[in-house]
C-alpha cells in the first residue's frame, strides 16, 4: 500500500562531514534549486539531502555550543569557576 510518502533515504555520508564541508555542501544545494536548473525528481532529492545537512549542522552547532563555557569572577575580580555559556543572556 502506498501512503503517499517518498521513502526515507539514508544520508551515511553526511555524519562524517565536518561543519565546513557540510554547510559548503548545503550552501551549493540552495544555489541549484534557487536557479532552477535542476529536474523535478533531481530536486526532491537534493532537497531531501538539503534537509539532511541542515540537520547535521544543526546538531554540530548544539555539540559545540555545549562545549562552550565562561569565566565567572568572584567580587575581587579574579576567576572563581566556570559556567556553561547562555548565549541568550
């Protein structure tokens, strides 16, 4: 029975890309489909891969983000400890 979905494609590949090569990867697919010059099914699939990168940028980001911590300093100004990094503060 069909439900109407693509089927789910594996992105292996992707996992053991870096930040850079990813997002330079991610940055090429946008070009392509923002130009047009590619075939229905060639977009979807590249779409689908688009999707992908982003997601594997996105959790780069998180991981190192959480690795990412600040100097606290106590009254006297000198360094006490450390504390994560709230980029919102």
């Amino acid at each position: 029975m069909n439900t109407g979905k693509a089927p789910t494609r594996t992105h292996a590949d992707i996992k053991e890309m870096t930040f850079e090569r990813a997002l330079k990867e991610l940055e090429a697919i946008v070009g392509r489909l923002e130009r047009g010059d590619v075939e229905l099914e060639e977009s979807i699939a590249i779409y689908e891969r688009g999707e992908a990168l982003r997601d594997h940028c996105d959790q780069l980001l998180r991981q190192a983000e959480a690795k990412v911590e600040k100097l606290t300093l106590g009254p006297d100004g000198r360094p006490r400890g450390i504390e994560p990094l709230d980029p919102e503060r």
